[in-house]
C-alpha cells in the first residue's frame, strides 16, 4: 500500500512549491555579499579604515506568507511531513535573519540557523572551537616542521582551462560554466551552473582538485539531481537548514580525494577561531590582523576576503559575526561518522541517498521514504568516490576499526622516538 494517498501527495508537492518560493526570495550569501571595491578602498586605505558595507533590504512578508500557505498543506506526521515542516521553521528563521542585517540582533539569528562555534558537535560534549583549535595547534606544528608549500602556483586563467578540460567528463552537456571575473567573494564561488574565478587570485595545484570536488562534484552535482525530483525540486535549494550537511560533505570530498592540504584544513579552523573572536568584541581590523598574522606568505586582500566572511551581515565593531563558517569542520566531522556509520551497518544504498539533492543529515530518513515510494528518482550525478564505491568502503571500513586503538597507548609506545 503506498503511503500517500493522491490526494495527500498533491498536498505535499503544493506545500514544497510553496516553500521553495519562500526561501528563494531569502538568497543568504547574496543579500550578505561585499561589492569588489570595498576591499580595495579597505587596501588603499593601508587596512586602517574598517569597511562600510551597504545591504539591500529584503521585504520578509512575501516569504512568511508562503510559508503560512505551506503550513495548512503539512498536517501529517510521517517524515516526508517532519521534513518539509522543519524547512518551513527554517524559513522563517531566516527572514527573521536577514531582517536583523547590520544590528546584534544577527548574531543570535545566525547562531539559531547556523549554530556557533560554541555549538556542541558530534558526540555533544565537544564544540566545533574545540575542535578548530586542536586542528590549528596539530596543523602549526607540522608547517613548522616540514616544507609545505604547493608545488605549482597557478593562475586563474590556467584553473579554468584545466576545469574546462575536465567538467564536460563528469556532467557532460550540463556542465557548469567556468567564468574569470573580479567581482568575486573569495578566490572561487559557485552557482547552480557556474564555478566563478577571481581574476587575480592564485591558486595551488590542489585548488583544481578542491573545487571540483567541492563546488563542481558536490554542491552543483546536488543542484541538479535536486532540480531534477519531479515535485520536489525545492531538492534543488540551498538554504540554512541543510547548510551544515552540505558544506561537510564538500569537504569530505575534498579530504576522500586527497585535496584537502594542511593549509587549507588550518584555514577552515582559523574561521572558527575568528568567529569567537568577533563574538567576543574584535573588531574587523583586528580579524583582518589575525588572518594577516596566520598566512603571512599570501595577499594582503586574502586576509580581507577571510575577514569579511566573518563580518559580512553582522557588525563591524565586533559582537556581532556571521557564523556559517562554523559549521565546516562539524559538518565534516558529523557526514564523516555518518558515513562510518553506514558502513557498519551494512546499507551502502543510503550513501547515494545524499545526493539526490540539497538535505540535511535528519532529512535522510524522509528521502528513504520518497525513494522507496518512487517519488524521487537515483542521483544522476555524483563524485567517483561515491559512484565506485569500492576505495570509500575500505578506507570507512579500515578507520572504523582505527577509532578503537587507543591512541594515547600507540603514543606511549613510541614516546621515546619522538622525544
């Protein structure tokens, strides 16, 4: 027996229409962004005089208004219902949110949707500061004692002929679209069919890899098998509610795929780190300061971008910081024993189960539900280590076994070795 009647799936499929309407008039990282010649007027200055963003005002009434509409749609209880019931929660958290821009009140707002660094991960009695904290310290003493710098040091152009190369062999005539402009939020960003390059950022060896890893393999690949659900393209949408599973899982890929460098691992931790700082008073400057101080062999606008991250949305002065960029490493740490998880129980088949769109880890049961209903289809895109399954499984099955050992003992044994 299936189990919804027409008539209630016709219910469900207005309420995620509905819905989908509602977020996307909420576009978060864009309502948020920085115009390209604020930093450069933050550089001329000679990083003395702190930044004047200006937002566009975004109207929150149409999106609560859908969500209202949505609501009388969800009446059941099943986890098809939970799920879109939650997304409706987060929409309007979210409204709430980029109502807040530029006040204090968008810290406690992006704390609710986000979490922040002091949010307990994984097994609850630790924070993600704990973790980029340990990450940092580990990571500081291996770039002291070896040599670290990438081989290769590329530019833009040279990323995009090399993503140009590749990108048609995995999406074939849907391939996203490579673009070198200025006006871009960090060295990279992406869309739904676009990776955009910053003109005169540089870039490493493993930066090709990472981004299609992460943005091309993961974020776009989500999008369209997202976009492809008959009914349930809101599977398409990017929103807070499913950002933490979403950017864990782009860096899993770009940890599985061997891309993801010290440098890079320590960057993602010194944002955390940045985040608590700025939640307990630093200002922009003396963010700016410390990425300056953390990366001492990269731009000087490098440091801008890191810090405008933090800043962008909140309040400049500090007290107030933007948190997303805190819920890399838990992300990661939560896709990753997920991941373990699936392997010891032996269902390899909730793996591909991730990427028939944007969810979040809490949502796979729901997914579980429309899948075995024939209400949404496989993924048709996903990264090769996920597609063959085979290197994933061992290393999974492998690590889960190493969790076990004791690693204070293994230490103990060979303390005079590294003493």
């Amino acid at each position: 027996m299936a189990a919804f009647s027409a008539a209630e799936l016709l219910k469900l499929k207005k309420a995620a229409s509905l819905l989908l309407e509602a977020e996307d008039r909420l576009p978060v990282l864009k309502s948020l962004s920085w115009d390209r010649s604020i930093g450069d007027a933050f550089l001329k200055s000679g990083c003395a005089t702190p930044p004047r963003p200006t937002y566009p005002k975004i109207d929150p009434n149409p999106s609560r208004e859908r969500v209202a509409a949505a609501r009388a749609f969800i009446s059941g209880s099943s986890p098809v219902h939970r799920w879109l019931a939650r997304f409706a929660d987060v929409t309007e958290d979210t409204a709430s949110l980029l109502s807040a821009i530029g006040t204090r009140d968008f810290y406690a707002r992006s704390s609710g949707l986000y979490g922040s660094p002091a949010t307990p991960i994984a097994d609850g009695k630790r924070t993600a500061l704990d973790l980029a904290k340990r990450l940092d310290e580990l990571l500081a003493d291996f770039e002291i004692g070896a040599r670290l710098e990438p081989p290769e040091i590329l530019s833009a152009a040279e990323i995009k002929r090399r993503l140009d190369e590749t990108l048609p062999a995995h999406f074939g005539n849907a391939a996203p679209r490579v673009d070198v402009t200025r006006n871009v939020s960090g060295k990279a960003a992406a869309g739904r069919d676009y990776i955009k390059l910053r003109e005169d950022a540089m870039f490493s060896d493993l930066d090709v890899t990472q981004l299609l890893q992460h943005e091309a393999f993961v974020h776009i690949a989500t999008g369209k098998n997202g976009l492809a659900q008959d009914g349930f393209a809101i599977l398409a949408e990017s929103y807070p509610g499913n950002a933490k599973t979403q950017e864990g899982l782009a860096v899993f890929a770009e940890f599985i795929s061997g891309a993801l460098d010290p440098r890079r691992f320590r960057r993602l931790a010194d944002r955390v780190i940045a985040i608590d700082m700025a939640s307990n008073g630093s200002d922009f400057i003396e963010i700016f300061n410390f990425f300056r101080e953390r990366n001492k062999s990269d731009a000087p606008f490098e440091a801008f971008e890191s810090a405008r991250r933090v800043f962008r949305g909140g309040v400049l002065e500090g007290g107030a910081p933007f948190t997303k960029d805190s819920i890399y490493l838990g992300g990661l740490l939560e896709v990753h024993n997920f991941l373990r998880a699936a392997v010891k129980s032996g269902d390899a088949d909730l793996i591909h189960l991730l990427f028939v769109g944007k969810i979040d880890l809490v949502d796979l049961e729901a997914m579980k539900m429309l899948r075995d209903e024939g209400l949404i289809s496989a993924p048709r895109f996903m990264p090769p280590w996920a597609t063959d399954l085979r290197y994933l499984l061992s290393y999974l099955a492998y690590s889960t076994f190493l969790n076990e050992i004791s690693l204070k003992d293994v230490v103990a044994k060979y303390e005079p070795l590294f003493g």
